[in-house]
C-alpha cells in the first residue's frame, strides 16, 4: 500500500475523536486529530449514561473520572404535574404521583461493574479525553480547520486546511469524520438527511445555589438527572448537576412553538419554565452563570455512514433528540466500532467500504432502535412512565436507558409499546387518548 502521512485522520476532538484516537493510539496505529476549536470549549450534553463505562475503561480513563471531582449520577427522573392529567389509569397496582425514577444499579449490565457514572462539565471532559489520546501516542491539531476531504486518490484521501497562510493537504489510509453537528462529510459528500419530524431546539443555561431538592421527593435523587414536562406540546427541561452547587438547564421544545411565539430566547425561556411554578421559583431564587446557548438542527442522519476510505462517528453521522442522555454514549461507542473494523481492514490493507460493513449495521441497529424508542415517547409520555412501573418491562426499559441497544433488532419491549399506542390512538374513549402527542405514530419511520 502508497505510504501516507497518517495511518488514520480524524477530524474532531470530541469526545468521539478522541475516544477513536486514544483506541486507534494504543494499538500502535499512527493518527491525528484536527479540531478545529481550542479547547476547552462549551458544549451542550453533561450527562453520562452507563454504557459509557466499558469504553472508558477499555481507554484507560475511567479512573480519571472519580479523580477529577465529577458528579457521580446513580439514575434519572421524570416528572409531571400529575393532578392536571389523567395518569392515574393504568396505575392502579402503583402509587403514582407524577414522578417516576430508575436507578441504574437495578440491572446487571454486562462490562460495567459500578452503580454510577457521571454528569460532567463538557468543557472540562472533553479537554481531558483530547490530552489522554495525546499521551497515548495521538498526534492532536487544535485551532485547525478541515475545509474538505480529497478522495480523488482512492488508496490514499488526504484531508485539507489552512495553517496561516498555507494551504496544507496531510493523506491517511482512512478518514474518520468526527466533526460532530458540522458533519463535514455528510455535507461534502451530500449525504446528511435532515429529520422532518424531530425539528427540535433548545436553550440552556447554568445556574449556582439552584436547590435540587425542588422538584425531589427524597433526598437519595438530588444528583439524579431529572427531565420536567411541560404543558407545552413536545417541551420538557432538563436538570443536570454540574458541581456541588452548579445545576444546568435546557429547555427543549420544537422549533415551530418558538418560532410561533415571535418572543425573544429569554422571555421563551422563561416562559417555559414558568409553566412549572416551583421550578420556576427554584431558579428564580438562584443565579443564572451564563448568557442562554441555543441548539438549533437537533436530529438528522445520514444517508450513508461509512464509504470506500472513511467513517462517520458521533453526532458527525446521525444525532437524535438527547432525552435520554444517548449522545456520548453514542459517540464513543460508535468510535469503538468504527476501530475495531479500521483494525481488521489494516491488517489486509483494503479500508474499502465492504469492510466496514459490522460497524455500519451494528450503529444502524442501535440508532434505530433509539429513535424508535425516543418517538414513541413523544407520541405518549405516559406510556414510558407506565411502562417503568410495570415489572414485567421495567428492566428492558432500564436496559434502553442504560445504553445497551446494539444486541437486538428490534427490542420486544419495543414492539410492546407500539402496540400499546396504536391502541390508545384508535380509541378516543381510552384515558390517555387525550395526552397522545402531535407526532403520528406513521411518523416514526426514518428516511435514512
């Protein structure tokens, strides 16, 4: 094979990249990361799931996380204004007040031996990923810009930008775009589809001396992740522990009940919130830190993920609404894949797409099976909140939750709770009619 200036290029420094840097690193593969911000820099998604774990420990990090003073986080949260809505059917075996919470130690999940993992400060996570896959041998850009991938060498792509004046062009074997929601790829190559149905924004900020207790019947689920619905259709705040007295919060609504509203982001924001009185006085009692971030082009994918010379990893390949804290987890375990099959294809030297084949159904399985999942929540929330309190379902949702969502196909409980909201939409005399979503079940089939 042609001798190229890297065995791997990798366009991005998140948490994706380096995670891809520091496996690709440690197996003696020569890489770059090109990133083209200085870190560290803000970025929206500070809350772990457990999934996470395995990756962490396989790249020698995990021990790092305790060390460095992360929040350790043992489960999530939903609440309700139950007294507004009908939840109570259905509920009859359960003591339901508008709050349900999991706890991640529930479930025994395969490779991961502790009851936590973490909300963290992104800021400061992702500049110590990016450090450990430079000591693990990763050579690391920052301040350097990608502006396209040349691939009229197809033995040998080479990847272009500009330092100072010059242009350079650096070739690898392979491409690894983990350029998260720039997705240069999947705009060079054309081949990024955006989501007709999840056209989601948000806007978040962080507040100090915010009491979590607010919204917490027992004081064991102050460092919970905590997701409020609103009364507002398809909206709901997250809740997430930064440090001991630092808290974030995101309101998360589609873009056309913004837009609708013709308010400014603060007035919007706080309106919101305001449709939770006591959240609303909670953060009114404490100080906002930062101005309000906006999230704008929430869910998209790609028509292709991995082609003759290059992968896509990370939110660079597909991004799903968050609710679930799915996107570091998705990022670092599709950059394990993505590796493990770059590991294969270099020891026969043809990094053509066939070999790639084990990652790209592998993150097609998982990926569906998430979005299925976060869609039939928004079409009935209530539906998730009874499928928790229903033994006989409680640890496949967990199982979702956790991460784990790349074994199967399609997920029997899946398939239970569409057959659940089918019913409840072809019956306007059922309860929970009424509480049905504007997102059609139909909706729910990706066009990528």
């Amino acid at each position: 094979m042609t001798n190229t200036d890297l065995d791997v290029a990798i366009i991005g420094g998140g948490p994706a990249g380096s995670t891809a840097a520091s496996y690709l690193a440690a197996a003696g593969m020569k890489c770059g990361i090109f990133e083209r911000e200085l870190f560290p820099r803000l970025h929206v998604g500070e809350s772990l799931v457990p999934a996470t774990t395995r990756v962490l420990r396989e790249i020698g990090f995990l021990d790092q996380m305790d060390q460095v003073g992360f929040v350790r986080k043992f489960g999530a949260v939903w609440t309700s204004e139950a007294s507004k809505t009908p939840y109570q059917h259905g509920f009859e075996d359960a003591d339901f007040d508008g709050q349900a919470d999991i706890r991640f130690e529930e479930r025994e999940q395969p490779g991961v031996s502790q009851r936590h993992t973490w909300h963290v400060d992104r800021g400061k996570f992702d500049l110590l990923l990016l450090q450990h896959a430079h000591r693990l041998g990763a050579a690391v850009y920052e301040g350097v810009k990608v502006s396209k991938v040349d691939f009229s060498d197809p033995n040998m792509p080479c990847v272009r930008f500009v330092l100072g004046s010059k242009e350079i062009s650096l070739s690898a074997k392979v491409i690894i775009d983990a350029s998260g929601r720039q997705t240069l790829l999947g705009n060079q190559l054309r081949l990024k589809k955006n989501d007709a149905v999840f056209n989601q924004y948000a806007l978040h900020t962080w507040f100090d001396g915010y009491d979590r207790m607010t919204l917490a019947k027992t004081p064991t689920l102050e460092s919970y992740i905590f997701i409020h619905f609103l009364p507002v259709t398809n909206t709901w705040v997250w809740q997430i522990p930064i440090t001991d007295t630092v808290t974030s919060i995101g309101v998360v609504t589609q873009r056309q009940n913004f837009e609708k509203s013709r308010e400014s982001r603060e007035s919007f924001f706080w309106r919101c919130v305001c449709s939770r009185p006591e959240l609303f006085e909670g953060l009114k009692q404490s100080t906002q830190m930062r101005p309000l971030k906006e999230e704008g082009d929430y869910s998209y994918g790609m028509s292709e993920i991995c082609g003759d010379g290059f992968l896509m990893i990370g939110d660079a390949a597909r991004f799903v609404d968050p609710i679930f804290s799915s996107g570091v987890s998705i990022a670092m375990t599709s950059a394990k894949l993505a590796v493990q099959d770059i590991l294969k294809a270099a020891e026969i030297g043809d990094f053509r797409k066939a070999n790639f084949e084990t990652f790209r159904s592998t993150m097609r399985r998982g990926t569906n099976n998430w979005y299925e999942f976060i869609s039939l929540y928004y079409r009935l929330n209530v539906l998730f909140t009874y499928f928790l309190n229903q033994r006989q379902h409680r640890l496949h949702v967990l199982k979702l939750l956790q991460g784990d969502m790349y074994d199967e196909e399609r997920p029997a409980v899946l398939n239970e709770m569409r057959r659940l909201v089918t019913d409840v939409e072809s019956r306007e005399t059922h309860p929970w009619h009424k509480l049905l979503g504007n997102l059609t079940g139909d909706s729910f089939r990706p066009t990528f």
